[in-house]
C-alpha cells in the first residue's frame, strides 16, 4: 500500500521482519487514522502481546506476525540441545497461537514455518529455516491477495455502489487485503464505484482503518453507522456487499468475521444483495466440522463502553497533519457492564460466493480447495 506522509508517498508492508536485530515491525493500527507510525517488537512475548492488543490486527496480518514471532522465538535459542530446542519452540507457538483464539491463520502460518524446520538437522539450520518460511508466508499473503483482487474485480460494475465491513484491507494482511482487493484491482481497471464503510463498533475499524485506506487511495467512500445498511438496502442503494474472514470452515462453508458480519448477510439476503467473503487459502480450517466450535474471542467490555478517539482542533482538516492527544472517553452508563463478543458465524446459504486466490466458489464448494492448501 502507498501512504502518502507529509508530500511524500511510500510504499509499506503491515508486517515485516527486522533480521539484523530479529525485531517484527508493524505498522501500530490503534494510531490510525491520525498518525502512522512503525514499531518494533523485541521478543515472541512482546509479539504475542502485539496481537493480544491490536497493534496488528486483520486474518493474514496477525498470521504473518504469527510466522514471524515463532522465527523470532526460535533465534534466540542459544545451544545445540535438540530436545531442549523443541520443547523452546513448542511454548513460542503456544504463546503466539493463544494471542487471538478465532483466526486461524495465525496457526495455519506457524504450522508451515515448523514442516519447514523439519527439513533442518540442526538448530542453527532450524532457525534459518524459520525465518525462510516466514518471509514464504508473508509474500505467498501478499500474492494471495493479488488473485482475489483479480478474480473478484469483474464483480464491480462501473457506478456500483459497495458495502464493507471492519477492515478487510491492507492494514488487515501483509499487503492489499482481502475485501478491498476486488476494489483496488477494479479502480486500476478505471472502474468508477462508491464504497460504504460500515462503522464497525466497537472498535470501528471501518471507520478509522478502511475509511483511511480507501482516502489514501483515492476511492470513492462514506462511512455509515452499522444501523445504516439495512436502510440503505431498503432504498436500493447497496449493489454489492464484500467482506473479509478469521476463520472460514472447508468442512461446511460457516464464515467466522468481525461481529455484524452476520446481521449484514440476513440483510442482504433479505434484500436479493449479493454477499461475497474474501479468503486467501491461509484462512480455511479444514479441521473443525460446525461453526459452533469456533472459539469466539470475548473482549473487554471497555471497548462497548466507550471509544478511543483523538482530542484536536476541529478545524484542523490536513491529512496527516500534526496528531492531538489519544484518548478514551466513556459513553455509556457509567454503572453499566457490557457482553462484547468479537465475533460471530455466518452460514453458508446467506452467502452468494467466496472470492478465494483459486477462483469463485459457492460456500460448500471450497472442499474442492483441499488439494491446493
């Protein structure tokens, strides 16, 4: 993605890997969109809590972290104790895989860099082989990305008017994005479009991270409150609704993504709108057999309860111009509590297609997949 900083522009990963220091740099999404700015994480632990926290957040973004860490865990081992070297590893990837339950692309990622530590008769050649598969993975998510872009492009007709949901963009994978891509590939195409960002509460990453990326690309978008979309609906004003995916079952079609995801699709079927997820292959769990084993994230109720926003002087309309003081303001009762489940499951029949690097593919056809993960 292209950021335009002050009257530069320069192209960034969300996620990379500092070698030299063995640091994993992120791009610190709870800034956005009031300042960009790069962090550098030091250890798995710091990397993990990365994750917890939501500096990097998004299916592929947090799975490259994910591959990225368990590297980072693995070369700091100092010794050629094998037995001792796995038992390191194994406690890296529980730690990483326990930061954020619902996706599983964090798993999906570390599983790969491990078959690919196999091949290693050594520690030292163990650890290389990590950091290999690591870089493998971000760049085989960047590559992804591209296809779906591609393949979900001819779904956007010149003065379509499109609805997304939380961030499904470049923020949420190591470039591009999921949901976007179809949007980014279609502007190149010279497709004229409207894009409706969906708030997202409670963390609103609709408003604060897709809304940005689609202002630093120049696509044409309005936020709207969650409650908006089915009003819009009524009056015909959604053609199109794309969204993203954690964790999409091979097994039955189900669609875990950022809660809403579900009240959009029952209004868009409601609506004869069709409804596209968009999936690279690392977000498929070929394992589980019903959506309601999904472990859904449960989140602080301070996040229902309030909003973190930036205190500025209103009149200051200049991109990128100097931040205000983040903060957190409490909006609710102050003596009331809050439920904030991350999540929630989509079924199969309220979905039209899923946008995958392979091709289109109706729900409870993606076991055609299998072979290609």
């Amino acid at each position: 993605m292209n950021v335009r900083i002050g009257t530069r522009t320069q192209h960034f990963r969300t996620v990379t890997f500092n070698a030299a220091t063995n640091r994993v740099v992120l791009v610190e999404q709870r800034l956005l969109p009031h300042e960009f700015k790069l962090v550098e994480t030091r250890a798995y632990r710091e990397t993990a809590r990365a994750i917890t926290d939501m500096v990097v957040r998004g299916a592929g973004a947090i799975g490259a972290t994910a591959a990225y860490g368990l590297a980072q865990g693995a070369r700091v081992f100092r010794g050629r104790d094998q037995k001792k070297f796995t038992a390191h590893v194994a406690q890296v990837f529980r730690t990483l895989k326990d930061a954020r339950p619902t996706a599983v692309d964090p798993v999906n990622a570390m599983n790969k860099v491990l078959a690919a530590m196999g091949a290693g008769e050594t520690v030292e050649e163990q650890q290389a082989l990590a950091l290999a598969a690591a870089e493998e993975f971000a760049n085989e998510d960047v590559q992804h990305c591209e296809a779906i872009g591609r393949h979900g492009a001819k779904l956007i007709r010149n003065g379509m008017r499109v609805l997304t949901h939380c961030n499904a963009g470049w923020l949420a994978f190591v470039d591009i994005g999921s949901a976007t891509a179809p949007m980014y590939a279609a502007q190149a195409q010279g497709k004229k479009f409207h894009v409706f960002c969906d708030e997202t509460r409670p963390r609103s990453q609709g408003a604060t991270l897709t809304a940005w990326e689609l202002a630093q690309q120049g696509i044409s978008h309005e936020v709207i409150a969650d409650n908006a979309a089915g009003f819009l609906m009524s009056r015909g004003e959604i053609d199109l609704v794309i969204v993203g995916s954690d964790r999409t079952l091979g097994r039955t079609g189900e669609v875990s993504n950022k809660i809403g995801t579900y009240t959009k699709a029952v209004l868009a079927h409601r609506h004869g709108i069709p409804f596209y997820v968009a999936i690279p292959l690392s977000t498929i769990d070929w394992n589980l057999r019903s959506g309601r084993d999904i472990p859904i994230e449960e989140r602080d109720a301070g996040e229902v309860l309030g909003a973190w926003g930036v205190i500025s002087n209103p009149k200051s309309r200049i991109l990128n111009s100097k931040p205000g003081k983040r903060a957190y303001v409490r909006v609710a009762n102050p003596t009331s509590c809050a439920r904030n489940p991350g999540f929630d499951v989509t079924p199969p029949e309220l979905i039209t297609g899923v946008i995958t690097p392979k091709g289109i593919f109706r729900p409870r056809d993606l076991q055609k997949l299998a072979s290609a993960e």
